[in-house]
C-alpha cells in the first residue's frame, strides 16, 4: 500500500544534517513525586499511584444473592442463535491508548533502546490474538510538533508550559525516532499503529505525523485519528464557545482537502473520527452523523471511534468536579450493568458503522479519568470489570477498544515502567486490567471467526453475568462472571451448560481468573501471573494450570463451579489452539539495559494534563501548581539478548553485560 519502509532506515543512521540550523529540544521527564532524597530502604515511591497499596473493603453480599446454580443451554451451531455479534478479526480486543506524553517511558527512550517488557507484554497478546492495535496519542496529539533533534536522543519531550487559555495543554515534541521506535516495535512484534493529526490549528495543518507515519511505518500504521474529542474544544477553550457539530464537520472537510493536496502523504483515506468524548458535556454521535459527515466522508475513513470513561477522579487529583469516595462507587463497577450502561448511547452507531463496513472503536477509556481510583482501577474486581466491559462491547458491534496509559502518576495503568532511577533493581509493575485484555485475547483468539453474545444469564443478574462464543460456526467458548465477593463460600455458582441433542463432549477445561477477593491485586490467569510490584518482566510466571471437568453426558450437562467472586473460561472444544497458550515462546529477556539516569522538575500541571488525565480537559481545569516533582528516565534495555549496542551519532559503542534470566 505505501512506500517500503526499510529502505528509509539508514538514513536515520547519518549524521544529523545542518547541525548549526538545530534547536535541540530539553527533555522534560515524566513524574516521580518525591523530591526527598532517595533511600533505598524507604519505600517513596509507594507514594505515586501507580504503586499505591489502598485495599478497599469489598462491597457487602447482595440481598437476596441470585441463584447459586444456573443452566445453559446453547445451540452447537451458530446458525441457530439469535443476536450473535459480528466476527472479531485480527486484533486482540483490548488494544491500548499510549498518551504521547509516556512515550519514552512505555515503549522505550528511542528506536535503539525499547523497553523488553513492553515487547513482552505485547507478544503474550499477539500470540493469543494474532495482532495488538495501539494508539499514540490523547489530549497531548493536539500540540504536538516535530523538532529535529531532542536532547540525549529521547523520542519525545515535553515542551514547558506557557500560560494562556490555548496552552493549557503542554505541547510535546517529537522526534523522527518516534516513528522508527514503533516500526521497530512492529517488526519485533505484531502491534499496528493509530497515531492523531494535532487539530490544534485547522488553518496551518501540521501533517508531519501523517507523512511520516506513512512512510516509515507504511502497513504498520493503520489510522491517523483527526480530532481528539472535538466535542470538548469549546468547552476547553480551542474553539469559539459556538463551536458546533457542524463546525468540526467542517474543519474534517479542509484537513481532507489538506491532505489531498500533500503529495507526502500517500494514502488520503485513513482518518479516524469523530472521537467524541460524550457524556454530559459532549455531543452523541448522532449529531455528527446528522451533518451527513459519513455520506460525505465515509470513503476517507478508516474506523469510527468514541472515547468514554464511566467516572472520573478529577476532585482529587484536580480539586475540580466533586468528590468520589472510592469505597463508596467500588460496587459500582461490580456489575454487569456498568459496562452496558457506558455503552448504551453507541448501540445505534455501532450498527450503522456495519452499513457502512467500518470499525467501530472504544478509542480511549478506563475505570476513571483523571488517572482512576486508589483501591479500585488495580483491583481484581476492576480486571473483571473491564473483561466484562471489554465482552459487552464486543457483543455489541465494537470492533476493538483502546485502554488508555498514562504515567506513575496514575491508578489505572494496564502496565507501568518502573519509577526511573530504581531503574537497576526494580522492574514493571502490572495492572489488573492487562489481565482482563490478555483472556480477552484468549477468549476471541486468532480464527478471525469469533461472535459474541451475552446470554442474559442467571434471569439476567447484575452479578453473574455469562457470554458464549461461537468460532468457525460452532459453539466454542464460555465466559462466566461472579462478581459477588463471599469468602463464606455461600455465593459461590455452579453453571451448568448443555447443548441440545445430548450435545455435551466427555469433558470441558477451564481456565480461571483468581484471586481471592474483588479488593486484592495479586491476579492469576489459568494459576500463573505476572508477579507483584516491580516484579514483572511481560512473561508469565508459575506453571499453567487448566482445570479438567468431566460432563455427565447421560444428562447432557457439564458443571462449571466459579467461585465468588469469579471468572471461568469454558473451552466447550476438546482439541481448540487456544487452550494451551500459557507463556507466549517467542520473549524477549532482560538479559541487557542501560541505567539512563535523569532528573529534572516539572510542574505537576504539565503532567495532569499529559499522562492520561483527560478528564481535566473535560471539566475545562486552569493550571494548577501543586509544587514540583522530579524525574528521570526509564529503564532502557535492547532487544533479544543483543550485547552490543550501537550507539549510532556519536560513532561510539557501549558495551554491556546484562544478567541472563
Ligand atoms: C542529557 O544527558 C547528560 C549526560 O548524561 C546529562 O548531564 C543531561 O542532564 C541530560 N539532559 C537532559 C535534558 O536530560
Ligand atoms: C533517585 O532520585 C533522587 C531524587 O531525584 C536522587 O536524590 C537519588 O540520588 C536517585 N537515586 C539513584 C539510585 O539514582
Ligand atoms: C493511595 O492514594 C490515596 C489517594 O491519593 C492516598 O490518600 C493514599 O495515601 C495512598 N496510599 C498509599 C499507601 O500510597
Ligand atoms: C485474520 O485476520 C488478519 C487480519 O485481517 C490476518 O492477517 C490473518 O491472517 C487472519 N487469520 C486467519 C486465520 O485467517
Ligand atoms: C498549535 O500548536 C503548535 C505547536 O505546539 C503551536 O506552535 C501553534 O501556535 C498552535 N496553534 C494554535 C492556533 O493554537
Ligand atoms: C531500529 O531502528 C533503527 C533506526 O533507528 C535501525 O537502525 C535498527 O536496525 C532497528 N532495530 C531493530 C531491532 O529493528
Ligand atoms: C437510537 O435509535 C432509535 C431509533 O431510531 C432512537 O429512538 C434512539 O433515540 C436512538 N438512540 C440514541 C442514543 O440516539
Ligand atoms: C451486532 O451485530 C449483529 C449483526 O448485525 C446484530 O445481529 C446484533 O443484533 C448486533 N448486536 C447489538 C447488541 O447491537
Ligand atoms: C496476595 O497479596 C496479599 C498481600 O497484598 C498476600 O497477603 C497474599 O498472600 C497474596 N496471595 C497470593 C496468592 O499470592
Ligand atoms: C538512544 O539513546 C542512546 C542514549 O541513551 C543513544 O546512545 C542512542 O544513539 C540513541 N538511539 C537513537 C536511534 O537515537
């Protein structure tokens, strides 16, 4: 489709032309909170979010608790059952939204040094489901321009912070790397690529995202987003306050013609919009579709998107909005009806993005914005929340959703690099819901053939609802929640499952989701899990663990106990692909890093808006000064064991010995 991409490389490896002519851009690093000095033997960092320890108390049994035994009765064939969801292709569910902000922490400093555990992680998902979509980008894309150098060679950096109303967002600025360091991502590992078009100026387009994006990662770059939120810019202060659905339908039309003009920019049809933000600020969809904006537009685009979150923290960390105690919405999100409700405003749109045969995408979401709640964004009730929510959409025509990333300084992370100047002892932390994406990945797996449908379960109990999954026709999967905590045992569930015509196989396996309480964060996934705080480096650890059940196929039924709380994944197919992934094969060990060292301070400011705070954005939130918080970088590692680092613009070569795992 575009320009082949390798032939492009060596070119970065030149030396920089017109050295003279370059502004060397400061590289602003991403938060830590503590500005005390560091000592190893107290724990400060147990301070930034992303490491908090808060337990909540689980919400109370229900009462009465929905029955304790249930049955199923699914037909083997597809063909037979009413309301299935359209085929889930190539990706994994849960893709990830990386606020370009975090960048160099996630994926890794610059092309040459990405982050092993990042590739990890992605791998286990990729094995699962074939591919991972990712998106670079969040309220930061708006401002975001390329520089020609960044100082000690970082892929982005971010810009200090002006005061004014149209600044309130902090540019970052890129690099040219930033396109090389996802490409060489994707040569490693099966991730595709949205990256965002800055919408700040709908005068003076800045395409650079697009031209490069194009060139350099060529098929790895699926969609270019136009637009982050558009239904938020008057609101924020980027637009007039009259600024409409109409309006924004406009400023697509004249980047359209922006981009039809710009010979660098080969392929003129891969926007991805209008990403609204919804709500109770925002706009529906309809009102954008009212413009006639997919009659007009459809053939430019790649997919439809919204973005949404069910709450928000922004009183706390904002001191905007009011206050949300977490101990009191934890329950909250211990139902099957909170993803449904989020979800309930797209039904319509996602069924006309079927007549219109294009993706429908959950763009940007997680438990909260403004960075989630302690106690609940890292909790096992919130990796059953967001495998449920993840499920409903699923059922309901979306075709992928993007959990969003921020830095340390949030609760919600699927995944976060460790605080950077414990770069040498600590490691990746995980969070709950990069569980719920890996048995997502799982539950769809790679036959590009998967539907979904929520059976309404149990009389359709908040509590325990159930999908089954039909691949290549026929019935091939079940997932089952419990989402009750009772240690006493007493709501514990046993399902039952038959097909008709004495349907049932010999026997079933099981892969569960445990732990041993909605509040705890230590997760397992069919017995192995990713290890505790720093502990992680993106493999599985422990032994893989598939439960056998024996049906009893005189009665045509297979019982499936799930403990309170739960989650069972029912493999109805006695030879499926899927059932013995434990640990994907193909890793990438720590075996090498550098200890990049790096400190600077930052206004906490630049950071709420940069690290996945959108909803600090949405509530229309000055600059606020908390004092400062300093920095450094993360921990940097190469790829696949390699000893020797190139080290390619100052001619020198590093070289490093690492510990093999
Ligand atoms: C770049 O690296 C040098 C050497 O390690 C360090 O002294 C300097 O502070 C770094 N600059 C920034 C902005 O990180
Ligand atoms: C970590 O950062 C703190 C504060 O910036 C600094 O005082 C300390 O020396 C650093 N520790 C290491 C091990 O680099
Ligand atoms: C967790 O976060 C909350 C809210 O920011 C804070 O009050 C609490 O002290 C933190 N707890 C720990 C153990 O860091
Ligand atoms: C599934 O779809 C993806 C993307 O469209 C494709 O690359 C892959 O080969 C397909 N897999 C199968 C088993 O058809
Ligand atoms: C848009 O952002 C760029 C880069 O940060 C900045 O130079 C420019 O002034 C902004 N334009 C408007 C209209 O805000
Ligand atoms: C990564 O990108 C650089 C260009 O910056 C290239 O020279 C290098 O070969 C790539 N490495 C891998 C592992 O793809
Ligand atoms: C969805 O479509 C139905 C029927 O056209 C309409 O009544 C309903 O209001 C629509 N929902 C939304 C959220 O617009
Ligand atoms: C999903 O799409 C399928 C196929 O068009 C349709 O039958 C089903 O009702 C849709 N599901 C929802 C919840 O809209
Ligand atoms: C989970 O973590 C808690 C502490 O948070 C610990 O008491 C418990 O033993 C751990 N459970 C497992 C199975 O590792
Ligand atoms: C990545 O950063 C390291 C220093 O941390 C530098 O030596 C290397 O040349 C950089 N790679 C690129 C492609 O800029």
């Amino acid at each position: 489709m575009l320009l082949p991409t390798l032939r492009l490389l060596p070119l970065l490896l030149l030396p920089l032309p017109a050295l003279s002519a370059i502004t060397v851009h400061g590289q602003i690093p991403i938060a830590q909170t503590s500005t005390t000095p560091f000592d190893p033997a107290v724990p400060a960092v147990t301070t930034l979010a992303a490491y908090n320890d808060t337990i909540l108390v689980p919400p109370p049994v229900p009462d009465p608790i929905p029955a304790t035994s249930y049955t199923i009765s699914m037909p083997r064939e597809a063909s037979a059952v009413q309301g299935l969801s359209i085929p889930h292709v190539g990706a994994a569910f849960w893709g990830f939204s990386i606020e370009m902000s975090v960048i160099n922490q996630v994926l890794g400093k610059n092309s040459s040094l990405i982050q092993v555990p990042f590739l990890n992680l992605m791998q286990n998902l990729v094995k699962r489901a074939g591919s991972v979509v990712i998106r670079l980008g969040g309220n930061t894309q708006e401002r975001a321009a390329l520089v020609d150098e960044i100082e000690n060679y970082s892929v982005i950096a971010k810009e200090q912070i002006e005061s004014g109303r149209t600044t309130r967002t902090p540019a970052v600025v890129y690099s040219m790397d930033m396109f090389y360091l996802a490409n060489n991502i994707s040569q490693l590992t099966n991730v595709k690529w949205f990256m965002g078009i800055p919408f700040n100026d709908s005068v003076s387009w800045r395409l650079q995202i697009a031209e490069h994006g194009q060139t350099i990662l060529g098929d790895n770059l699926l969609g270019l987003q136009a637009g982050n939120e558009p239904d938020f810019y008057s609101g924020n202060g980027v637009r007039e306050s009259t600024y409409s659905p109409w309006d924004y339908f406009g400023e697509v039309g004249t980047l359209i013609e922006t981009i039809d003009a710009n010979v660098n920019i080969p392929n003129k049809n891969m926007l991805i919009a209008p990403s609204l933000g919804g709500g109770g600020r925002g706009w529906f969809p309809e009102q954008i579709w009212d413009t006639g904006f997919l009659t007009t537009y459809v053939d430019r685009l790649y997919a439809l998107t919204v973005e949404h979150y069910p709450n928000n923290n922004c009183f706390v960390q904002f001191g905007v909005g009011s206050l949300v105690v977490p101990q009191e919405v934890f329950s909250t999100y211990l139902r099957h009806s909170s993803g449904k409700n989020l979800i309930a405003p797209y039904l319509n749109s996602t069924m006309l993005a079927q007549t219109v045969n294009k993706p429908f995408i959950m763009f940007e979401t997680n438990s909260a914005s403004c960075g989630g709640f302690q106690g609940i964004s890292d909790s096992y009730g919130a990796a059953l929340w967001a495998l449920d929510y993840g499920l409903q959409m699923a059922h309901s025509n979306f075709t992928n959703a993007l959990m969003h990333v921020g830095g340390q300084n949030v609760f919600y992370n699927p995944f976060t690099a460790p605080p950077t100047n414990q770069t040498s002892f600590n490691e990746w932390t995980i969070g709950a819901i990069y569980y719920s994406a890996l048995v997502a990945a799982e539950v769809f797996g790679k036959t590009n053939t998967s539907r979904i449908i929520d059976i309404a379960a149990n009389e359709d109990s908040i509590f325990t609802p159930a999908y089954a999954i039909y691949e290549e026709g026929t019935f091939s999967k079940m997932a089952l929640f419990n989402y009750i905590d009772d240690p006493s045992g007493a709501s514990d569930l046993t399902v039952s499952i038959s097909v008709p015509n004495a349907g049932v196989p010999g026997s079933v396996r099981v892969k569960y989701l445990e732990a041993s309480s909605v509040s705890v964060k230590n997760i397992s996934w069919a017995g192995q899990t990713f290890g505790g705080k720093y502990e992680v480096d993106g493999r599985l650890k422990g032994d893989l663990n598939i439960v056998t059940i024996q049906c009893d196929q005189a009665a045509n039924a297979c019982q499936i106990p799930v403990r309170a709380p739960g989650f069972a994944l029912v493999f109805m197919r006695e030879n499926d692909a899927a059932l013995e992934v434990g640990q994907a094969t193909q890793t990438f060990p720590t075996t090498v890093y550098t200890k990049g060292r790096n400190t600077a301070t930052v206004d906490p400011a630049v950071l709420a808006t940069s690290n996945g705070h959108s909803e600090k954005d949405r509530l229309n939130l000055g600059s606020t000064s908390h004092g400062s918080m300093s920095g450094a970088f993360g921990r940097e590692m190469l790829l696949r064991g390699a000893m020797v680092l190139l080290v390619g613009m100052m001619g020198s070569i590093i070289f490093l010995t690492g510990m093999l795992r």
